[in-house]
C-alpha cells in the first residue's frame, strides 16, 4: 500500500499526515511520483507515524527506494527527518538524523521498537524527486505458521508478502522459487498505487501519441497526393475521394467535346458544295430575294445554279 507525506492532497489519496499507519509492508512516500517525473510541493510540513503493533518483539525494517531533497547547508532548507520513538516522545527529542541531498541514507538497524516517526517540511525554493520508502514488518524468530522466515536476519515476514514482486528479506529469499503467474503478477502488485496510476497515465498518453501520428501522416499523404494530381494534370489513382472526382470531371469533359464534334456541320469546299449560313437569326422569319450572284461561301466564286448546270448536264439530257 501506498501512502504520502504531502500535505496539499486529500486522505482519499493516500496522504497520512498527524496520522498513525499499521501495515504488514506500505510505502510511504514524499508525493505522488512513483516514475520521478514531478517534484514535490512547497512548504510541506507532514508528521506521519508507523506502529508496528502488539506484537512482542514487532519492528519496521526500512529501506529507501530513491531518495533526492534539495540540498544545504546543515539540510536547513528541504529535510526529512526520523525519530526513534512514537509522536509523543518526539516532543523536545532530537532525530536520529536530519537527511537531504540526493544520496539514500542507511538506516539499517532503526528502529529499535515500536514506532518510528518520519518528519518531512520543505519550503519554496528548489524541489526534488522526493522520496519513497519500504516499510516491513518483522517479527523475532520462531515464525508463526502463516509467516515467512527470512533467514538472513533470522526475523519473520507476513506469508503474503512472499513472491509479491518486492524482495523484503535481505537476500531476496522470498522472491525465490515462485511460480510463473506469481513472477507475472507480483512485479503488477509491487508497483502500488501511484505505480499503477503513472502506468496508465503513459499508457493514455502513448495511445494518443499514436492516434495524432497516424491522424499527421494520413493528411500529408492525402495533401501531397493532391498536389503531385495538380502538378501531373489531374493524372490521378483511385486511392482517394478527390483523385475520383478529377477523374470523373475529366472524363465529362472529353464526352462534351466528343458531342459538340458530332453535333458541328461538316464543310466540303469543293465546287459542287453548297453551304447554307444563317448569318442573322431573323432571316427565317423576314427572308430575303433569292441572289444567284451572292455565294454563301466566303472566297468562293460566285456561281448560278443554271451556271452549273450547264456546264454539269444531267444523264438524261446527254442521252
């Protein structure tokens, strides 16, 4: 489980200050930020206790995961300090120590009993990645039936939190020997709550990186498409709605010009042609005397029906 240190978010969420936490095994954080990609807020002050229980003989064992608070002189600007104690023996007791920097502090050996109190206060300077710890509870030796032996520092372990994908023994042991959906699922498990969130955070993120690309590519594809069609004179494929429709304007285009050629009289210019022009359209309606000496044909010589005929006789006149 997963629990935080700062004071601007809800107790929905986790956060746990001038609050007492009691867990098998939970990490307690700084904030929010499980993949180091947002700093912590400024002017926190967060007093958060760990008991470990009744039990007689029950420690935390606790292990920094990363650790990066600002840095200073005597840690006087960002710090987290620990106390040896419960919140009432804090009062007017001075901290195991007072950590900040970016190297994670060995406490191995703390605490000594029952609780431990962890103090975070930051102000509104420079930030960091924060912190995140793994808290476990252990028990002395002998173990009860339902409790792992971690050999290595010969103290116990709740069952549950074996092949959970989180070592917990010093030597790993309780990751060891777990089966294949154990291996599969443990490390899912071991991510927590803020893991799972930033997960699915970049999962969102990713698919939509993906549905913009695709989205740009599918675009200029079609723009550079229909810009090679102007550049070729609308020499297109069928690959896309504006390709088909040059396609279709210009085969309308050829069927009205191969029309107007059929629908065009044709001219024969030799001497037995004779062409009627319609030079004005009120000509049917007022028609004027016949002129065997106007040819309708321009640079024709003039020349008479009766000319030609006389000079073409008939079959039966030259019978």
């Amino acid at each position: 489980m997963d629990y935080y240190m700062d004071d601007s978010w809800s107790s929905s969420f986790g956060q746990r200050c001038d609050m007492s936490i009691e867990d098998d095994s939970l990490y307690l954080n700084s904030h929010l930020n499980h993949l180091k990609i947002v700093d912590y807020s400024d002017n926190i002050l967060c007093v958060t206790q760990l008991d470990a229980g009744k039990r007689i003989g029950a420690l935390y064992k606790l292990k920094f995961k990363y650790f990066d608070l600002e840095s200073s002189l005597n840690c006087t600007n960002d710090f987290l300090e620990i106390y040896d104690s419960d919140v009432d023996g804090m009062t007017g007791k001075e901290p195991i120590r007072r950590f900040c920097g970016s190297d994670a502090p060995n406490i191995s050996g703390i605490p000594t009993q029952r609780y431990v109190v962890f103090r975070f206060k930051t102000d509104y300077t420079i930030g960091g990645d924060g912190f995140r710890i793994l808290a476990t509870r252990t028990l002395p030796y002998p173990c009860f039936d339902d409790y792992f032996h971690c050999k290595a520092e010969n103290r116990c372990i709740d069952g549950r939190l074996k092949c959970d994908g989180t070592p917990h023994c010093d030597d790993d042991a309780d990751e060891e020997g777990c089966s294949v959906l154990e291996k599969i699922f443990g490390p899912i498990i071991a991510l927590g709550v803020s893991g799972l969130i930033g997960v699915g955070i970049l999962i969102v993120l990713g698919c939509t990186g993906i549905c913009v690309g695709v989205c740009v590519c599918t675009c200029c594809r079609k723009r550079c498409a229909r810009l090679c069609c102007r550049s070729r004179g609308n020499v297109v494929t069928p690959s896309s709605g504006d390709e088909l429709v040059a396609k279709k304007t210009a085969k309308t285009d050829q069927s009205v010009v191969e029309e107007s050629a059929l629908e065009a009289p044709e001219r024969f210019d030799g001497p037995m042609s004779l062409v009627l022009v319609m030079a004005d359209p009120t000509a049917a309606r007022s028609p004027t005397p016949p002129n065997d000496n106007i040819s309708p044909v321009v640079g024709q010589r003039p020349t008479s029906v009766t000319a030609r005929s006389e000079r073409s006789p008939t079959p039966a006149a030259q019978q």
